[in-house]
C-alpha cells in the first residue's frame, strides 16, 4: 500500500502501455488506475509505463519532464567496466571494499554507479513508489548486452525499511552506503535537481536517519560512509575520513 506524507498517486495508462501491467502496478500499490488524463484527478503524480520505461509524471507536465531511474553511465563517466575508481565515492568505499549496501537508494544513481564500478551492491529502498521504478529499472538494467556479456551480478533490491533489514543480515557487507533526505537549504541557489525536489515532495524528510546510522554502525562488518549536503552537519559525529567535493561530502566511519 502507498503511503505517502503529501502527495497523492494514480497510475495512468497513457499510450501504448499493456492495461494488465498498469492494473498489477495499481494493485501493488493500492491506487487508481486512470485510463486517460483528465483535470479533474486529483492526484499529484502519476506512474505511467512509456517507451519500454517505468515513469513517474507530476500533474503539472503530463508528458514533458517524466522522470525514471536512468540507468545510463552519468555524465562525464568512462564508459567502460568497471569504471575507475579514482572520485571521491569510492575513495569513501574504501580500497579493499567488495561489497556494498545501499540503504537509501532513492532513484538508485549512486547505486548504479556502485555497480558500474565492479562492486557487489544490494540495495535497500522504503517506498514503495521508488522501489517500482528501481525495480523497472533494474530490470532494464538486466537486459543490456555489455551486462549480459560480462554476466555480471546485478545490484539486488529489497523493498523495506532499512533500519528492520539491516539487522537481518545474513552476511555482513564490507560497507553500508547512507545517503538520506537532508532539510532543503533556503538559498534558490541551492535547490535540488527535479528528481530530488520531487523526492522531497513525494516522500517529505528522513526523520529517523540518526536511527538508521545507528543501525548501519552495528550491521557493517568495516565501514559506513554517509553522503551530505556541505551545509549538514555530519550524522554520525565527528568522521574518521572526509571527502569534499563542491556542494557535498562522503564522511566515512570506521567500526571498531
Ligand atoms: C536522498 S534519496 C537517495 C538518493 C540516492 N542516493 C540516489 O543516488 O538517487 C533518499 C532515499 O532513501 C530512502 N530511505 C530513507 N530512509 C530509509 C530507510 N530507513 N530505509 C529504506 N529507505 C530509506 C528514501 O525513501 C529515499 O528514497
């Protein structure tokens, strides 16, 4: 069932979608499904499958601006695998980490950077709206032909609360992955990109972060790394390393 703390969501069958995966997605989710577009629905977003993607539409572009998990290299990246790892992120993961989980993997770019990059990443995601267009995305993921000439392990995603999940574990990861939702700055300058705007407004913040890295301290077998707004103060205090970039920083704790 969607639960979400502002917005509301149908899903919309515009074009040349398949009706039986728009109504397994409606009931999945507990929401409307909408045959066409029409003013007067009063929802806020809407999940729509179009050209061969899972997208998430907000009522004021129906078509212009949809959003989903891209699930290509980001700008600037080599393309080829694994990609190198010589940006900041990884130097937070650590040299002699093999294996990650993404506790907070939201439209999942830092995740799949993880993976392009040759670790081994599961991903934890709780709301149930990003872990649809994860789990679409990953999908996708699994049907490129470098992934499937390389038979690479793709990231795994479980839909669930982190902060349960984490002290589950089987198998504890060389390193626990936080990038939680941090209070806007007021500064316009310094708004979010679309996706984390939308984020924002879908989800509202992550109230219980400090409790997650709590967990995560005890669910890791060596490190935490925790992604920040420059401007936030570090989770967890004091960080054994730091790694700065522009407008963000990856702080690392060591377990002890
Ligand atoms: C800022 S976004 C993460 C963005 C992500 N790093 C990326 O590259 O797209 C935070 C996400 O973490 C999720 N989240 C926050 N706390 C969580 C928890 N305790 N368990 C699972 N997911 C959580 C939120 O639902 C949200 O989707």
């Amino acid at each position: 069932m969607f639960h979400s703390k502002s917005a509301k969501l149908a899903v919309i069958n515009q074009d040349q979608a398949e009706l039986s995966d728009c109504q397994a997605l409606a009931k999945e989710l507990a929401i409307p499904l909408y045959l066409s577009t029409d003013k007067n629905n009063n929802e806020d977003f809407f999940l729509s499958y179009q050209d061969g993607c899972l997208k998430l539409l907000d009522k004021h572009s129906l078509i212009k601006n949809a959003l989903m998990v891209n699930i290509e290299p980001r700008s600037g990246e080599q393309h080829s695998y694994p990609a190198p790892r010589k940006n900041n992120l990884a130097k937070a993961l650590g040299r002699k980490t093999k294996t990650v989980i993404d506790a907070t993997t939201g439209w999942g770019q830092d995740a799949l950077f993880i993976f392009r990059m040759g670790y081994q990443i599961q991903c934890f995601e709780r709301s149930p709206i990003m872990a649809v267009l994860l789990k679409d995305a990953f999908l996708r993921l699994s049907h490129l032909k470098w992934v499937q000439e390389l038979a690479l392990n793709l990231p795994q995603l479980t839909h669930g609360n982190a902060i349960e999940l984490l002290t589950q574990l089987k198998i504890a990861p060389d390193c626990i992955y936080l990038d939680p939702m941090f209070p806007p700055k007021r500064k316009k300058s310094a708004l979010a990109k679309k996706p984390m705007q939308v984020l924002h407004k879908l989800l509202g913040q992550d109230d219980d972060k400090e409790q997650l890295f709590i967990t995560a301290m005890t669910a890791t077998a060596k490190r935490v790394v925790v992604k920040s707004p420059d401007y936030a103060e570090p989770l967890g205090g004091k960080p054994n390393e730091s790694f700065k970039g522009k407008l963000l920083r990856y702080d690392v704790y060591f377990k002890h």
